[in-house]
C-alpha cells in the first residue's frame, strides 16, 4: 500500500497494490500496521455499502462527539468524486475541503478521520460505494453541513445534483452543530 498525505491534516489517500493476472487481480484493502504508521489507531465497528445512481450527492454527513465516525471509503464499482470538510474547530484547516477521485479502476482509498464532514458525488452510471466506520451510526448524532454553502465553496463537478430529503435540509455553516 501507498499512502499519501493531503493538504489537509490527517485525511489521507489509499493507493493499494493490485496483483493482476488473467485470472483477475487481488488487492489488500486493509491493513491496520501501514494505517498506524499514519497516526490511525482507530477501531474500525461497521461497514457499510450503498449503490446510488449518476448525479446522487450524498451528504454531507458528520457524527457529533461522543459518536464521531471516522470512515475509510472506497468504490468498488463506478466512480465519485468524495469530500471532507475540516470541523475541527481548532485546526489551521477548519471549514477547507479535499476532493479526491475513487474509482473501481484506480481502486484508492480515502480516510476521513472523526471531526470531518463526508460526501460523495456520483459521475458514472452506477457507483457501489463501500467503507468502515470508527463508530456506529446514531441517528441523534447525526447531523449534516449543507452541499453547496458557499463558505466551503466546494467544486463539485458539473451535473444535476439529486439529493435525499434530508440532505436539502442540512444546515449551513453559520447554523450547524459541532462539538469538536
């Protein structure tokens, strides 16, 4: 596994080896020693898979503390462009974005660690979206920063945008809950 740091503190690119033949390939896609080395000691608890179909935006979702989730995102199939926005609020990089591409060809991985906002925009067709989870998910804790406030100023890519119910109604920056 290749690891690379972004410019923000603790978020993190996953670029496994892929063992290819005619057969197929093989790839680890996990291994808590090389995430360790990063400063991730986390204890993944759940893991979780969606399927969504092109211009579904999911997010952006966060878990308030004690219930922060840190995440370990990956797409199987298809391809997203994947967010975290920076809630720590004593960090140099609170309320600044990364964006990077996961794709089932390039097979990267993303780490979102607890105190960020996640989401995911989907490009192709199709995109199965898999990840693990620090903590378990707890509806009360749950909140969600809203897609396109224009203090993040995320660049998402060009496209509809279909979003959940829920997700129209997240709140912005100037009205969120956070307690990192």
């Amino acid at each position: 596994m290749k690891v690379q740091t972004t410019s923000i503190k603790d978020l993190l690119i996953i670029e496994p080896t892929v063992h290819s033949d005619n057969r197929g390939f093989f790839m680890e896609t996990f291994r808590k020693n090389v995430l360790e080395e990063y400063g991730v000691h986390e204890e993944f608890v759940q893991d979780n898979h969606s399927k969504s179909e092109k211009g579904v935006l999911r997010g952006l979702h966060y878990q308030l503390n004690p219930k922060a989730q840190g995440k370990l995102v990956r797409v199987i199939e298809g391809e997203v462009f994947d967010v975290a926005v920076d809630l720590r609020r004593n960090s140099p990089t609170f309320l600044q974005w990364e964006g990077v591409w996961l794709t089932g060809e390039n097979k990267r991985q993303f780490y979102v660690p607890a105190g960020f906002a996640h989401g995911f925009y989907v490009a192709s067709e199709t995109a199965e979206f898999v990840y693990k989870c620090t903590e378990y998910y707890s509806p009360q804790d749950e909140r969600g920063l809203m897609w396109n406030d224009p203090k993040i100023g995320i660049r998402w890519p060009e496209g509809e945008k279909v979003l959940s119910e829920k997700d129209l109604n997240n709140q912005t920056v100037d009205t969120m809950e956070i307690n990192f």
